[in-house]
C-alpha cells in the first residue's frame, strides 16, 4: 500500500513537473523577443549627408564612413510606393531605394533603421534627393536600388512603432529646392479639400495602363493648391476622393519646381468636416460638349432669343461654359439673348456668404452681365426679379483674357433664402461675326463667409 502511494505521488509530481515545462516553453513561442534598436550609432544626420548631392543629375559616390538613423514614415504597403521608403530623423527625409518587394514586411512605418552609406551614392529624381547604388546602364551613370542580396549590408532594421508626429506646414513654407528639409517627410496640411471637379474622379488610371495621376487639394481661400499624385498600381487607384474639409497626412515630394505630395493610405486624409463653399461649380467633371449646347443637371441653358446657347468647352486642362454668337444663323436681324441659370441654392441662416466666379473674354460686341434672384422657379425667366451684380468687361480682338475673378459679391442678405445665380449674354441685331464677344464663365463659389 506505501508503493503504491509513493509511486502515484511520483506520477502526479513528474505530471506537474511536465505541465510547468510545456507551460514555459509556450510562453516562450508566443511571445518571441521584441525588435530593439542595434548596437550602431548613428555619426551623421540625414540633413547633413543631402548636403552632400548639391549638383542636380549629379552621381555623388559616398566614400567615407557615414551612418544614418531614420524611422520609416511610408512604405510599399499600399502599393502607392515600388521599391523605396522613405525615412525621416529629426534634421529631415530622404527616399532610399530598396530592390526588393513588401519591403513593409521589414522596414514597416514606423522601423527604425540604420544605413551604412558607405558605396552608396546620392542622386536626384528631377530634384528630389535618393539614395542608392551608382550603376552604368546602356553606358550612362545610373542611380539603381540596392540590390535586394545587399540590402542587409548596408540596411539594418531597429526597434518598431515609433511614432513620428507630422509637420504642420503651408503650402507657402515648402519649396522645391533640393535641401529643403520638408521634402521626402511626412507632413500636415489643415483646412484642405479636393477641388470640386475631382471629387468625381478616381485617385489614378484603373485601366490595363496604370497610369498615374494627379488631383488638387486647396484651402478655403483657393489660393494654395497642391498636387497629390497617386500610382495606377496602388490598392485604391479605383477610389474616389472623399468630397469634404480637413487634414491631412503626407510625404511632401517635388518633380521639378512642381510641388506634391504622395499618399501612404487614403486613410491619412481627415476630410471629414463641411467643405469651405456653400456652392460651387468648376465644370472639370463635365466631358465637353462643343458645338453642341451644355445640358448640365439643374441648370438652365435657355435661348431667349435667338440662336446662341452656352457649350462647354475647354482649355489647358480646364472645362468652363462658352457664348459666342459668332456662328449665329439669325444675327443679322435678331438680337441674341442668351442665359445660364444655376440650380436652385438653398443658403442657410447665420451666415455671411460671399459670391466669386471668373471669367474669360475675347472681342467686344455684346454684353455680358451677372445675376441674382430670389423668386425664379424654373418657367418665369422674364417676369422673375433678377438683380444686376456685375457687367463683365469685354476682352479685345487680340486674345483672350485671362480668367479673371469677379466679387466677392456679398450674399448676407440672401442668408435663409433660395437663390438662382445667373449669367445673361446678350449681342444686338446686325453684329459682324467678328465682332461678337466670347465670354468663358468658370469657378462659381459661393463660400460661408
């Protein structure tokens, strides 16, 4: 009977004993070191080392001992990037281009990593500086990635999650210069929206081409836009921008003396407030139409008299509406009057909101005038009350005009009310052709205050 105790007792312990090993060894599996930053001190900083590349298209060889220390703030993740990162330190950014695919796997936004620059070489992408391995390609000096067999020689990944806070700039603050400390990092831009007219777009071409392509972003003045430039190949080339106002996150990046920026993930863009304008309307989400008239939904595009209707065309990028009575039939014994009448725009209480649009002219004859009015419904053109805001100049002979800005008009006693905006071109009977003035209304805002 005492065996048996002494050998059930000898069970039970050994099962504990097991239990506890098995229990250890688990804990151990599950949890596995955490990356820590390596023994390497960094002797350089990022700022100092683009001091280095001062010539544009130069091939700068970097032959001394030269270490960096950066944390990632955008990777390949998204596919927006092929084959680089971005790195950031507190003196500013630089691209380094890495031959090698989900380099988000290892170097993920937020890695610290550390480069031995030594046989690396600076370069220029059309004025933004990277670094990589110098190369001879078809006979020419080339600036290549490092080859995927030798990036762990020269790239060493440290610690993760390291947050790095991005830089509230304005548009006004970055430059295109090669040195500016802004470029290649992550930065912030407050009170921003995509133009109307690329609201409807996608970020990029989703057709077999892949093409990249650019939208703008602006504040609510209008006077800061920027391009952001999105790859065909990344995950949401097929998404359309959100339509409202925010922040938003992003590497700062220049092609030549144009300024963008490059998107990690949609998700960087806050745009989630009320857009600046009450209405607006840029037209660049129209196809052109000329000569055939504009048929818009909810505008009016009404021949009072005659046979001159408004058309869209465009120019440089641009769509804008377009009169001209030039290839009028009628002319030489009708007087031509033609309107463009906005939708119906509901103005809320307890604001104080101003009116602005552009316009291009050529030639002289005619009038082109701007409206407003309260009590419009669609069928009562001539019997509606319509209040003069602005005689549109005419252009001349020699060319057009620019766009000009006309207003702000100031719409605060329109506030709690329901208003049509019009524009009324109007050319007497008998007019030479030549002499018609074209008129090119565009950017119609009417902003809160």
């Amino acid at each position: 009977m005492k065996n048996k105790f002494i050998l059930a007792t000898s069970i039970l312990i050994a099962m504990i004993a097991t239990s506890s090993i098995i229990s250890s060894c688990k804990k151990k599996f599950d949890e596995p070191p955490y990356p820590a930053d390596p023994d390497i001190t960094a002797n350089t900083t990022i700022k100092a080392l683009k001091a280095l590349h001062t010539v544009a298209g130069a091939y700068d060889l970097i032959t001394t001992d030269r270490i960096i220390a950066g944390v990632v703030v955008a990777d390949d993740k998204s596919g927006n990037l092929y084959k680089n990162i971005y790195i950031q330190d507190s003196t500013g950014a630089i691209n380094v281009l890495l031959d090698a695919g989900s380099l988000y796997a290892t170097y993920p936004v937020g890695r610290r990593v550390f480069i031995n620059c030594k046989g690396l070489c600076l370069s220029d992408y059309n004025r933004m500086i990277q670094l990589g391995i110098r190369a001879t390609v078809s006979g020419s000096p080339s600036l290549e990635a490092i080859p995927s067999g030798l990036i762990s020689q020269y790239v060493t990944g440290g610690s993760l999650n390291n947050f790095v806070t991005p830089k509230l700039v304005t548009v006004s603050q970055l430059t295109t210069g090669m040195q500016d400390a802004d470029l290649g990092s992550l930065i912030r831009l407050d009170n921003y929206e995509f133009v109307r007219g690329d609201t409807a777009k996608t970020f990029a071409d989703t057709s077999s081409y892949k093409n990249s392509a650019n939208l703008i972003i602006n504040n609510c003045s209008g006077t800061a836009p920027i391009i952001i430039r999105t790859s065909g190949y990344s995950n949401f080339a097929a998404s359309k921008p959100p339509k409202g106002n925010g922040s938003i996150y992003a590497i700062y990046t220049v092609f030549g003396n144009t300024k963008q920026l490059i998107l990690r993930d949609p998700s960087d863009i806050l745009f989630t407030g009320a857009r600046c304008n009450l209405f607006e309307e840029d037209f660049n989400s129209y196809a052109t139409t000329e000569p055939a008239p504009l048929v818009i939904n909810g505008w009016r595009n009404i021949q009072e008299t005659g046979d001159v209707p408004y058309v869209l065309a465009a120019f440089s990028g641009s769509v804008f509406p377009k009169v001209s009575a030039f290839r009028s039939a009628v002319m030489a014994t009708t007087n031509i009057s033609s309107w463009l009448i906005s939708p119906d725009i509901n103005l809320p209480t307890g604001v104080a909101p101003r009116y602005t649009f552009t316009c291009a002219r050529r030639y002289t004859a005619g009038t082109f005038k701007a409206y407003v009015s309260t009590n419009y419904t669609g069928s009562n053109l001539s019997t509606a009350t319509w209040t003069l805001l602005a005689t549109v100049p005419p252009g001349t002979a020699a060319a057009f005009t620019p766009f000009d800005t006309f207003g702000p008009y100031n719409f605060t006693s329109y506030a709690g009310q329901k208003i049509n905006i019009a524009f009324r071109y109007e050319v007497p009977a008998g007019t030479s052709p030549n002499a018609a003035g074209t008129y090119e209304p565009d950017d119609i805002k009417i902003s809160r205050q």
